[in-house]
C-alpha cells in the first residue's frame, strides 16, 4: 500500500492534483467519521480531547490499544466480559481514534515528532484522574504494552498486564513503512494519496497479517472501524510514534528493576510482530513481580485468541493487588 503511495504522490507535484487528492481525503475522513462515530465520551484534559468508553462497577481496570488502532479494538468482546466484575476504561491514545494529539504542533504534517510512551501514559493518567480513576490495573497490548509500563512507572496504578507488549528493545530497524510515514517528507505527502484512494473494508489482508496465525473474527474489521486508521492525521502520528518508540523503550527497560508492583505478561509464542523472546521473555526476569504466561501457537492479538487467558491476568493482577 505504502509503495503504491509513494509512486502516486509523484501528483502532488502536478499544479492542482494536491487539492484534488486532498479533496478527494476529505471525502473518505469524513464519510469514515460517519460510518465510524464516537462511541463514548471525551474529556478536555488541558486542550486535548480525549475519547473514552467505561462499563461496569467495580475495582478500576484501563486498557490501551496497540498500534494504528482505536478503543473499538476492546470493545469488540473482551470488554463487556471484563465489565462483569470490574469498571473498564478503555481509551483511544492520542492521535488515534477520537483523541487529539498532545500537542498542537505534533499535528503539522510535516512535524517528525511525536508522543512518547511517557507522553501518552501522562495524558491518559490526568483523564483517568478527571473521572475518579486512581489506582487501576492498567491493561496494554502491543504499542500500548509501553504505555502501561510509562504508566506504572510514572503515575499510581495497582497492577499492570501487557499483552503482547512492545516493552523491550529490539534488535534491527522497522519496516519501510515506518520509515516513509514516520520522516517528516513521507509523513507529510504520502498520507494525503493513502486516504484518498484506500478502500477502507479492503485492508482485510493487512487485518489478517496482524492476527496471524488465527483468523479474524467474523465482523471484526466492520466494528474496529478501517477507515478511522486511514485519516490523514493518524497515519502519521501512528507512523511517527512507532518509529521513535525505540530510544523510549531503552530508557524505560533501565527503570523495570525499581517496578515494584505486580505485572503479568501474557505473550503468544508465534507472535511474529512483537516476538516473545525479543519482549515479554527479557522483560519478565528484570520486574521484581512479573509473572509471565506463554500461550502456545498464538500469534499477536491473545485478547481475542485467547480472550480467557486474559481475563484471568487481569484476575490474577488484581488479586495480587488485593483489589479481589
């Protein structure tokens, strides 16, 4: 898809194309925008709109989305079960789904700069705080998995589950995708031609690579909303904090000794995108209460693999938090 971008934005430079490709972006935003609407509520925390969705009652558990998605991730099935027994917050980071980016700068397009973990754990801490949110078992999976961590370290909570979490550094560089969107020529000129000529229900085979190797569940890729994905804007904040994500990682690994509070990782073995052995694996020795569980031939989305074994870290976390 990236590719196919690249050679297309060769238009912009042809007088009037950019308005009409941008026009043609606008289209597709707002027709995603009316497919895919706010499903919860938004805060104003310091000039930034934050989206969230909260269910039950009971001990506080929040759960962070991974990387290019938004809250609907949960809120497919994993959250109404936890809402049995708990009140669940889930919210979009910023920049995704219906939260703002943290600062208005960070939205130029051709701004190469972007929220750290630290950054997004600060800003979804202080909403949390505005709704009676004090200490939680706060819940990250992939790209979220960091900002969980930020969040332990940084701000009060009662226990951590990363699943599948980006929380260690990795060895090797991304992928051109990263490097394109995530610079601040690429993030700035080829989003516009991605959202104007990509075909939001015909990203399946990208939504398949991600749940590899099991299947994505019947209506998932309807209700997780492509098209919000596909704007203009969280492509490149997507793009721009996966790309910087690593020298965060490394400063926040350094910290995991002095992380004394309970934390359950829960990693799939065949998880190609973010390996066990590289993440989870490393992690799990150097956190004074990790415990990790390792789901055999379960690739990167356990939450809806194996949305049991989930359910029972969080169960796990809270009792060892006493909050069960």
């Amino acid at each position: 898809m990236i590719l196919r971008a690249a050679a297309l934005t060769a238009a912009l430079a042809i007088p009037g194309c950019g308005y009409w490709i941008d026009a043609r972006a606008d289209r597709a935003e707002a027709d995603a925008e009316k497919r895919w609407p706010p499903v919860g509520q938004t805060l104003d925390v310091d000039g930034t709109q934050v989206h969230f969705v909260q269910q039950g009652q009971g001990p506080d558990v929040v759960l962070i989305h991974g990387a290019g998605g938004n809250l609907r991730d949960f809120t497919f099935s994993m959250m109404g079960r936890l809402a049995q027994d708990y009140r669940v917050t889930a919210f979009d980071r910023p920049g995704l789904g219906y939260t703002g980016r943290a600062a208005p700068a960070l939205a130029r397009p051709f701004n190469a700069r972007a929220e750290s973990p630290q950054d997004q754990a600060a800003l979804l801490a202080a909403a949390a705080r505005q709704i009676g949110i004090e200490r939680p078992v706060v819940l990250g999976h992939s790209y979220g998995g960091s900002v969980a961590m930020a969040w332990g370290l940084d701000h009060p909570a009662s226990a951590l589950v990363i699943v599948g979490g980006a929380i260690m550094p990795w060895p090797g560089s991304l992928g051109a995708q990263y490097k394109v969107l995530g610079s601040s020529l690429g993030g700035a000129l080829v989003p516009p031609v991605v959202t104007a000529f990509t075909k939001p229900m015909e990203t399946g085979e990208v939504v398949d690579s991600i749940f590899t190797p099991q299947p994505v569940p019947d209506g998932y890729l309807d209700h997780v909303g492509p098209g919000l994905s596909l704007r203009r804007g969280t492509l490149r904040a997507n793009a721009r904090q996966v790309n910087g994500l690593r020298p965060h990682i490394v400063t926040m690994a350094a910290r995991y000794e002095s992380l004394d509070l309970p934390v359950e990782l829960i990693h799939g073995d065949a998880d190609e995108i973010v390996p066990l052995q590289v993440h989870a694996a490393q992690a799990a020795p150097m956190l004074p209460q990790g415990n990790l569980t390792v789901l055999e031939g379960i690739g990167h989305m356990p939450h809806h693999a194996r949305e049991g074994a989930v359910i029972e870290a969080v169960n796990r976390a809270a009792s060892r938090a006493g909050l069960r």
